[in-house]
C-alpha cells in the first residue's frame, strides 16, 4: 500500500510539472519537494562573453536582480556549466533540488532553453525538483512574419522574439519585400522605400482593386513603413540575446512589383508592368547584388531567403531580353529563364560566404548548388524531391503551416485568407514524409516553420489571434517530443493563460466550434 500510494504520489507530481511544460522534454523524472526562487542566491557560471551577459539576464528574469550575499548566506545556488560535447546541440540536463539548480549544456543555447524550462515550471515563486534530459528534434525551428502585405513595429516583432524563444523556437524569417511594399533600407537604393514602404490604403483588397498605388510618406492617409539598417540589427541583436537568427527574404524574381514600380527598366516591358523581373537584363543582377551586399552587412544569419515563388513568367515569353536569354543559353522551357536568376544568385550568395534558401519553385528549371536549402510550401512533395537529392529542407506545407488560414468555423472568426488549419490539424501533422522515414533522405529535413501572411491581418491584435495557440503546436512538433492532442490541448490552455498575462491576443481555445477531419498534406 505504501509503495501504491509513493508512486501514485509520484505520477500525480510528475502530472503537475508536466502540464506546465510546452514543448515538452524528452525525458523527465520528479522530485520531492521545491526550490525557493529568492534574489539572495549565488550564481556559479563558465559561461563568457556576450552569452554570460545573455544568461545572466535570463536568469534575473526569474529569480529577480541578485542581493549580495557578502555577508550572509545565500539562498540557493544556481549552477549553469558549458561542457562541449556534453549532450547534443541546443540540449540541456537540469537538476532541480531544495536548494541547488544546475544545467549543464554543450551550448549557451542549451542553457538558454534550461531556463526557458525553469520559467515555465516557475508556480507562486517555487520550482518543483526535477531531473530533466532534453533536445530539440530538428535544428530549425521558426516562424515567418509578412512584414510586406501589412507592416509592423520594431516593438511588436520584438514581442513575438519572446514569446518565441519561450517556446524554444529559434529562427525568425522576415518576409520583407513584395508588391505590396519594400521594407528594408538600400542606401544605395533609397528610391525604393521613399517611393514604395508607403500606400494610401490600409485595406489590402481595397488596395489591388484601387490599382496597387504608392504614396510618399507624409501624404494624408498614409499607410506602411519601413525599417533602417539601424532597425534591424537592433532587432537581430535583441534575437541574438536570445538565440533566434533573423532570416532576411528578398524576394525574386516574381512579386516585384514595387521594384518595377521604381526601377521600371527591371522590367520586361520598361513601364513596370508585370510582377517578374527582367532576367535577360544584365542590369537586373547588378540590382540583386548591390541590394543583397546591404542585406548580408545587416544580417549575420548564414542563410539568405531569395523568394523565388509564383512567378507568372508571362512577360518573359514574349520579351526580347528574355528571348534572347533563352536562344543563347538553349533552354527549352520557359521556367529555366527562373532557374537561370535563382543558379545566378545562388552562385553570388556561395561566393559571399552565405548559403541561400527558396520556396520549392527554386527546384524548378536548374541545378541548385549543394548547400542550397529548400522550403517546401506547396505540400511535401517539393521537400520530398530536394531531400532525396540532398538538400537540406524545411517543411511548411501551406495546409498544415499556413497560421493565415482559418482556425475555427469561418463564420465565427475575423476575415482570413482561406484554408482551414484548426489548432488539432496543426498538431497532428508529421514534417517527416512517410516515404522518406528511414531513408538516408530523412536527415536533410532540417526542420519546420510557421508562416503568416498578411494579406487579411491589418493590426497586431489580429496578428498575435492568428500566431496563438498554432504556433505552439508547431514549437512542440520542432522540439520532438509530443503527447496525445488532449494532453497537448491541457497544456496550450495554461499556456494561453501565461501569454495573455504578459498581453498577447490569443484565440480562445475555450470556444472553438468545429472539430477537425484529417487531411493529408500532399
């Protein structure tokens, strides 16, 4: 009866931990008793250099700024130890006793995300003992914003970093070009955001059947912005502290409007019409490569975002240039003119010590360069292809991925772009195709990523109710290790507590409607 009752005892606090953790861990065993967070404890570290400085303010963040403890005893120890080679990239071991917490990790990022752990099993100033052995499943683990279609604030985008590393997810793409406004500063460049980061019309719809036209900052009833190269290393900067890198897309060759609005010799026609580029127009590349020297100075990420989705081709077929092009190179088919730029760029990029990666129509028309990364939207077959030919891969199937569709019965919820990807359908989806699972094509799926677009999200409000709670299950199916969807569903209803306490939208779980049918991501 005794042995009954201590194990009992043992599931019921194990239950309790548990609940509050999202991603959950890999593995977990707990304790008795609890550590008393109090500001006089002592802090014993090998961490140096910016990542000491980073840590160190993540643990402030839960235990409050350290009291000196010259002359009294302190209150608890915390112990944060880097061993290289130690556990894998991004795990941790944390230990949690009455009076001693230690993590151990190969990487500052494993101690980081200890102590995301630690904040989250935080309940009323305590932290239940535990021993905790933990790693992420894939190494790519983001979330992309469309800052084009609607634009948003230096302090909302760092907000969303929170809440991200929170969830240890760690890569934040940008979409910041396309037709609906250019966002990043181009010194050399200014045209571009001077005459396109501004429209005279909020509304997106309203915007393309108004005839898709800019205005200059200042004009009455201006909508949009833009962000300076100051703007964004302060927001990779703010990311760094807490182990996210900032992706940077610029897209090509399709959704170029804006350029082409601006530098109308960049198209096929030379009056800007279209949305893809001129490609048989040497002076095209010299564009590309001047912009993407400025993003590369901005941004440290190793990884480069190129677009490369939807072009219509429409005009290439019937432009001089790109005739041209296509008789001297002897193509045989109108998507090698894509091929063309993407090989082009991919080239620039390798040369520039960066590795660039592109929606699933860079696969098409030409051969990619080995390090290369593809993501794949247009369900998993593109991921499919170019994980069988070894590149590496991100799934984000738009069915599964895409945070702009619905999340309940569309005639209850605020206007979204289509599509229907409840918080059940989101969870349950497997990134890893069943045809590639044990084949050596399995190790190239680098991961996956939650995107939104902007196209019906005017407001941040808006923004944050279509991010969560999906975006939570996507943080739980990176880290690797999941539950049951009633289980996860418990989780993600504590959860969505924590984040509107520290002022996030979130849908309400509580009054989901529809039930969710399965759907196959092909």
């Amino acid at each position: 009866m005794k042995h009954l009752l201590f194990y009992l005892s043992l599931f019921c606090s194990l239950g309790i931990q548990a609940q509050t953790l999202l991603p959950l861990p890999v593995q977990q065993q707990a304790g008795n008793g609890t550590f008393a967070l109090d500001r006089r404890y002592k802090l014993v570290s090998n961490l140096k250099g910016e990542d000491s400085k980073y840590i160190k303010e993540q643990v402030a963040m839960l235990m409050g700024s350290p009291q000196s403890t010259a002359q009294a005893q302190p209150r608890g120890v915390i112990m944060l130890r880097l061993n290289p080679g130690g556990s894998a990239a991004e795990g941790y071991k944390l230990n949690v006793t009455t009076d001693t917490i230690r993590i151990e990790a190969s990487t500052a990022a494993g101690i980081f995300y200890g102590i995301q752990t630690l904040r989250q099993l935080e309940q009323q100033q305590r932290i239940p003992c535990t021993k905790i052995a933990d790693s992420p499943r894939f190494v790519h683990r983001g979330f992309m914003l469309d800052t084009s279609r609607h634009f948003w604030s230096k302090e909302f985008i760092k907000k969303q970093i929170d809440a991200l590393a929170y969830f240890k997810l760690n890569s934040l793409h940008l979409h910041l070009t396309d037709s609906e406004g250019w966002r990043i500063q181009i010194k050399k460049y200014p045209q571009l955001t001077d005459e396109t980061a501004y429209r005279p019309l909020i509304n997106h719809s309203q915007w393309i059947d108004g005839g898709r036209k800019y205005c200059k900052k200042g004009t009455p009833g201006a909508y949009g912005g833009y962000y300076t190269q100051k703007d964004l290393k302060e927001i990779v900067a703010y990311a760094r502290s807490r182990y996210i890198n900032v992706i940077p897309e610029i897209e090509i060759p399709g959704h170029s409007h804006e350029v082409m609005q601006v530098f109308k010799d960049l198209s096929c026609t030379g009056q800007g019409d279209g949305f893809d580029l001129c490609v048989g127009n040497e002076r095209t590349f010299k564009f590309l490569t001047d912009v993407l020297k400025e993003v590369i100075s901005v941004f440290p990420s190793k990884v480069i975002h190129v677009g490369g989705d939807e072009a219509t081709m429409l005009y290439w077929k019937k432009c001089p240039k790109c005739i041209g092009l296509y008789n001297r190179m002897n193509m045989t088919d109108t998507t090698q003119i894509q091929g063309y730029i993407i090989s082009r760029i991919d080239s620039f990029l390798t040369a520039n010590g960066r590795r660039m990666i592109g929606w699933d129509e860079i696969l098409d028309g030409t051969t990619l360069s080995p390090q290369a990364l593809v993501m794949s939207w247009r369900g998993e077959q593109g991921g499919i292809k170019a994980s069988q030919m070894k590149h590496h891969v991100v799934m984000s199937p738009s069915k599964f991925y895409y945070l702009d569709h619905y999340q309940d019965k569309p005639e209850t919820q605020p206007k979204a772009f289509g599509g229907y990807s409840p918080l059940e359908k989101v969870y349950t989806y497997d990134p890893v195709p069943a045809e590639l699972k044990g084949t050596d094509a399995e190790k190239y799926i680098d991961g996956i990523q939650g995107n939104l677009w902007t196209e019906c999200v005017e407001t941040s409000s808006h923004a944050e109710y279509m991010m969560y709670p999906r975006l939570l299950a996507i943080a739980e199916t990176a880290w690797g290790t999941k539950s049951s969807y009633a289980d996860f569903r418990k989780r993600v209803l504590s959860m969505e507590s924590y984040l509107r306490s520290k002022g996030y939208n979130c849908f309400d779980l509580n009054r989901e409607t529809d039930t969710y049918k399965t759907e196959t991501a092909k």
